[in-house]
C-alpha cells in the first residue's frame, strides 16, 4: 500500500512540475507578444511631414486650418504613401493655419543620437517601426526608453 501512495505522489509531482514548466513557458511567451504589440489605442496623424496623434492636435485646434482622415493605406495620397506602416487604424492629415509655423519637431535619428543608439536604426512609436529619418513631434513623446529586442538595443516612444 506505501508502495501505491509513493507511487501516487511521485506522478503528481512529476505532472505538478511539468504543468509548471509549461505556465511558465507560456507567460514568457506571452509577455514577450504583448511588449512589441501595435497600440489599438493611438490614432496617428500627419503635419508638415511629422507625425503626431489625433488627441495631440485636437489639444491645439485653434492652430489647425483642416484635417482630412484618410482609413487605410490604400486611400492614402502619393505624398503619405511613407506613412502607410502606422495607417492600419486610419491615418489624419493636418494642415495648420497660415499664420502658424508647427509644432517643435525631431527625426527619429536625432532621438536615437539622444539615447546614445546609432542614428540610422529605426525607433519603435506605439509598437510600430519608424524609420530614423521620420520627424516625430516632440508634444507626442510622453515617454521613451531604450529597451532590449532580441539582443538589440531599440528606442521604445510612447504617445500615453
């Protein structure tokens, strides 16, 4: 009868640690799909070549003379065909007032150059890859840190 019970419990622990083995692998997996997802949240926007988000300009209406949503890739115009990468939830064009300039802006070399990185690796903006000669408005960067891709060092921008 001892010999049952050993026996017993030595397959639970056995399917005990297995199963833990298994969660865990499965947490890291997880962990690591969700730290390079594409943000469902953050709705981009294009001004004088920059990118920024929707709720960053309508925080500056009284600077904007139009903006034109465009809702996928393929309706974009020629001249936004380089943004088609952060379009897949639409993508808005501003245009400022006449007597307005713009807002403080930085290519993402320059960020790059700023967090000690090469200044030709792309930057990551909300979970999409941005090339490093895209302007980025400086009002959108709510937070950045260099983080670590697959052994690479990479310049992670938020917009929250």
């Amino acid at each position: 009868m001892k010999i049952i019970f050993a026996y017993i419990y030595h397959v639970k622990h056995i399917i005990s640690y297995t199963m833990k083995k298994i969660l865990y692998t499965l947490l890291i997996f997880a962990s690591a799909t969700v730290f390079g997802q594409k943000s469902n949240t953050v709705k981009f926007a294009v001004a004088n070549n920059a990118i920024g988000t929707v709720n960053m300009f309508e925080a500056n209406k009284q600077f904007i003379q139009s903006m034109h949503v465009y809702k996928s890739a393929a309706t974009l115009p020629q001249d936004l065909k380089k943004f088609s990468d952060i379009s897949d939830r639409g993508l808005a064009e501003i245009k400022f007032k006449k007597d307005f300039g713009t807002l403080d802006f930085l290519s993402a070399g320059s960020l790059n150059e700023q967090y000690k990185l090469p200044k030709d690796q792309p930057v990551m903006v909300e979970g999409y890859e941005i090339p490093s000669d895209t302007n980025i408005f400086a009002e959108m960067i709510k937070t950045a840190e260099v983080k670590d891709v697959n052994g690479k060092k990479m310049l992670f921008i938020s917009a929250k």
